[in-house]
C-alpha cells in the first residue's frame, strides 16, 4: 500500500510540473498586441473635396507597424447631420457619395508611404459635410483607425501644395 501511495504522490507531482511548465511556456510566447500607426497628411480635417475633379483626390499618409503592415482602407459616408438647407442641385439630381475601398499593396511591409489621386468623387455626388476614415490592419489582425471630417463641393478647395 505505501508503494501504491509514493507511486500516486510521484505521478501527481510530475503532472503538477508538467502542467505548470507547458503554462509558463505558453504566456512566455509574445504575440503581436501593437496597432499600426497611422499619419495622415492629406487630406486634412476641414478640407473641401472637388466634386467631379478628373485628377481625384490628393491622398497622403504614412503607415507603420512594429511587426507587418497587412491593408489599409478609406472610408468616405455621408454626415448629413450637421447640415445646411442650400443645395445646388435637386435632390433627385444627386446620389450620397459612399466610398469603401481597400489596398493590400503594403502587405508584410514595416513602413509604406502612400501616396495616390485613386479617389474620384462623381459629379453627380451631393454636396455637403462627409466622414473620410482610413482604417489600418497588422499581418496580426489588429487594428487602427483615423476619422476626419470633410466636405464635398463643386467648387475647388484650397490648393495644397503637394509633389505628385
């Protein structure tokens, strides 16, 4: 019977190391926790979009991620909230511009710089107050954002000077 009892003690006493070595490995393993960080340059809060403009928007940020960036995506949604009773067309003339677009070209990269005029905002876009939200994601799946305001119009905004 003492053999039976030094034998259970041993084999409870070798799980119990067992068990607590294999979790201590496991919260040893450090996984990616860290957002990607997001500047972004142009455009700014407040800017006025050109309605209709063939070159399309002048679109500028940086990226950057302590592992591996994966995508980015901009957003762009109507925030008729704060508006104003002037139009200078009819409602029927005109379509609430959305925009939901991603890239994956920066896919495994530290830093990318981005730098593009692929957002055409159509002619037939209301005029008014908008969101312009730029969503970054890690190769780990986590995620970062950066909402600005803007509003979209027919007449030419402030010409930033820019190298394109």
């Amino acid at each position: 019977m003492k053999n039976i009892s030094k034998f259970s003690i041993i084999c409870l006493t070798a799980m119990f190391f067992l068990a607590s070595s294999s979790c201590t490995e496991n919260r040893e393993e450090v996984s990616d926790t860290t957002k990607p960080v997001i500047n972004l340059i142009e455009p700014e809060d407040g800017d006025i979009l050109q309605i209709g403009d063939e070159n399309g928007v002048h679109f500028d940020m940086e990226l950057s991620d302590n592992e591996a960036l994966a995508s980015y995506k901009v957003e762009i949604h109507p925030n008729f909230d704060n508006h104003s009773h002037t139009q200078t067309k009819s409602v029927a003339e005109t379509v609430d511009y959305t925009l939901n677009k991603s890239w994956n070209d920066i896919r495994g990269k530290k830093n990318a710089d981005i730098h593009h005029h692929e957002i055409k905002i159509p002619k037939n876009a209301t005029p008014g107050h908008y969101h312009l939200m730029v969503y970054c994601t890690d190769v780990a799946g986590n995620e970062s954002h950066v909402a600005i305001s803007v509003e979209l119009s027919h007449e030419a905004g402030e010409d930033h000077e820019h190298d394109d």
